[in-house]
C-alpha cells in the first residue's frame, strides 16, 4: 500500500480541496499537501484568486506555491500548450526529487484542470509516481446541504453540463437524479424547460455550496433575475426507479 | 454557518466515511464522529461486521456504539419497519439532548442506507438539526486508483447499477462516461455486452478500492472466473463530448 501520510519525494499528487470549506478536505489530502515542497495552483485568466489556494491556506507554511493562469476561452490548441508548459516545470521540480501537488477545487477527476496536466505529464514520469487524492465534488456537497438522497435502490445518475438544452432535455428521459453543472446564463432556459416538463418543483439549486457566498435555492421560481456564475449546481429529482 | 468543529446537542450527522480508508475521512467528519455522544453502525444481515464502524474504529473512545442490523432482502416494507425502529432509537437519544451520527461507507447520499433513515426520520425532528457530512465515494476512489479523469469539458457521467443491463446498453449512448455499481453475478454478461459495443477495451474495474482486498483490472478480460461480489466498481470511457 502506498504511504500517504506525507508527501514521499518525486511523487505528483493530484489532490481535491473539496467545495470549499478547509474542513472538508480528507486527511489525507491534508498531510500530503502539509508536507509537500511544490503546490501548483490552478487560476483562470478571469479570475483574481485562486480558489483552491485560498481553500488550502490553513495549511501552507514552507511550501513553494506556484499560481498557474490558464485560459478560459476554449480553445484546444491554447489550452494544451498552457498545461504543457504546467507540465515542464512539475517535470523539473521531480527531476530535482521533489514532491509536487496540483490542487484543485472538488474532486481533481470531476471537470478539473488535472485533467488537461495529467494529459501532458503522463508519459514523462513513472505511472507509480502519480497519485490522485479524491476531493468532495460540489455534487455531493450540494446535495448535503438539502439533505437530499442522489439516489437509492436501482436509481441512474446523470451529471452533465447545461451546455447543450437539447442534451439535458434528453438525460429527463434517462434517468432518476439529473445533476447540472456550468449553468450561468442558460439558468432562465433551464428553469424554462423544467416547467415544460412537470419538473420545476423536483429541482433545487446551491450555488457556492460551502463558500462564504453560499445561497441555497430550495425553490427554482425565487430565481428570477439571478447571477449565479458557474459554481452553482442544480439537482433535478425525476423519478425513482426501485427494486424490482 | 454550522459550527462542525464538533458533535452539537440534539444533532443528527448523517456521515460518510468514505471508501475504506481511514485517513480518508473528512477532517469534518472525523471532528464531529470524535465528539458525537451515540453512533449507529449500519450492518446487512448477511455481513459479518459493519464496514463503517472498522473504518472508524481509529477515532472511538467513549461514544455509545449501537450496531444496527438491517435485511438485504429487497423488500419495501421489511425495509421501512426497519428503519423505523432505528429512527425510534435515534429520536429517543436526540430528545435526551444527545448528538447522534449514523455512519455509512461511501457518501451517504450515494446508494446509502442513509435514504431510508432520513425517509423515517425527517418529519421527526427540525430540519435544522440534520446534516449530512459528504464521503469519498467508491467512483471517486476507483477513478483515483485508475488516475483517469471521470468528466472533461462538456461530458456527461451515468451513475447506475448493473442490475438492469437493457438499462446499461441503453446509457452506453446517452453519456460520455458510465460507472456501473453493484456488478456481482452479472460480470461475464456485463463484459459480454462492452465487448458487443466494442468497449471492453475503454473498461477499467477496481473491486473494493481502498480496501485491503482491493485489486485492479485493467484489462476485463483478465477477468474470466473471478467472483467479485458487490464492492467493485467499473468505469466505462464511452467517449468525448468536447467543448464546442
């Protein structure tokens, strides 16, 4: 079994902060980030901070921190070469027998940076050297917050952007639990749709679930003239499929 | 904000301990299980000790231990007496002021015995003195054994159970992404039908992931024979569905 109470050198970790709230990283994720000598932090080119950094800071002390600005504008060929260049300086510090954690918000395996880094860096260091520490993802935190089941017995979970309507129209017909992300400005449409559906009153929505700017909508029609931005996440009850 | 430093009077925590691991825990959920005053233990009929309360076992000291033993029968109304009863004792003690967690492997709002408690506790006490406190769940840990992103860009994730595998061909075409709990006895039809899409190649399996007994499959067919029972866990890579 790998040794995870500290940070063990030339070792990348990509490690989940959860929501929010510094008490909802796992232990784990805290003595590797206590004891590790690289923290990558991930920061859009929109935003001012870096939220998982603010989220980790109870624990920094001697750590070299490394604020990484990637684009938001999506773009294929930006993105790669940004997270390339992520890639050369986690590959230097290994080569010099350091630790090395790429942290970010929620689960690093949930709609994360990690992703993009993991794609430039996983054939220039060993396999066994990369170890991914799970974060709660705003799903479950959203889904904590109202107390409400995401499914039992044989029930299917769908979680998806709102990117694309027609797509999210499509998942109410395949499955019990439906979980958005990315919401934004499609937030009117959405709640649109949900009313065409019967749906309106099966679905509520957390934004910032576990920041400071926490709001929690029990009610969709109370949205009505909102900016959310993209940390809000609306959960959509369907149905129930039960045991046969 | 809810003060989760530690158990609070008349509370109920609905705690997931994530997969197996102790050092997996939430920091909230440890602080809150080191200081609650009774926890309960969830078992199957069919187990020979609770998952959760061995998960656990590193933070107890005095906290009343209650084992509750619930039947794996899918039976709605055995099922809810059930539950009913655990709910009877869990009243009793939270109207003596004391503070009481039920604890849960996983997240407890993912497939967990959670739901039926809430179901039979929740017009019983006040809403503000329930709070679920998220855990790792196994598709998180699996797909962190794996180092395999779940979801990128614009990717959809199905959650369901294998149960039903006309249900499971069916969402091979509905996401990006499907992750398939409570495999069992249908393993070789399950491979059988990944095979017949041409996906038995885009399938990992982690059975009892963080767990002393875990293993991985990297290939199913390494697979032939094995008798996996309920804790493992398949991730089936369907696709890309990216930024457009």
């Amino acid at each position: 079994m790998t040794d995870y109470s500290k940070a063990l050198p030339e070792s990348l970790y990509l490690i989940g902060v959860g929501p929010g709230a510094a008490d909802l990283l796992t232990l784990r994720a805290v003595n590797v980030l206590r004891s590790v000598d690289v923290i990558i932090a991930p920061r859009s080119s929109t935003a001012s901070e870096s939220l998982a950094l603010n989220v980790v800071r109870p624990y920094l002390a001697a750590q070299e921190v490394v604020e990484h600005i990637y684009p938001m504008e999506r773009d294929a060929e930006q993105t790669a070469l940004c997270w390339k260049q992520m890639a050369d300086l986690a590959v230097a510090r290994l080569l010099q027998g350091k630790s090395v954690a790429h942290i970010t918000i929620g689960d690093p395996l949930i709609y994360s940076t990690c992703a993009y880094l993991l794609e430039q860096i996983g054939d220039r260091i060993a396999a066994e050297n990369i170890h991914t520490i799970s974060g709660i993802s705003a799903m479950q935190a959203t889904a904590a917050r109202l107390n409400a089941p995401l499914l039992m017995q044989n029930d299917r979970l769908m979680l998806m952007p709102a990117e694309n309507l027609a797509a999210v129209e499509a998942a109410l017909g395949a499955c019990e639990t439906l979980v958005i992300y990315k919401i934004g400005a499609r937030l009117p449409k959405l709640i649109e749709l949900l009313h065409r559906h019967g749906l309106a009153q099966s679905a509520q929505l957390v934004s910032h679930a576990e920041q400071e700017k926490e709001r929690i909508f029990l009610d969709l029609d109370t949205l009505t003239g909102e900016r959310l931005g993209y940390m809000a996440v609306m959960i959509v009850h369907v149905g129930r499929r039960e045991w046969t």
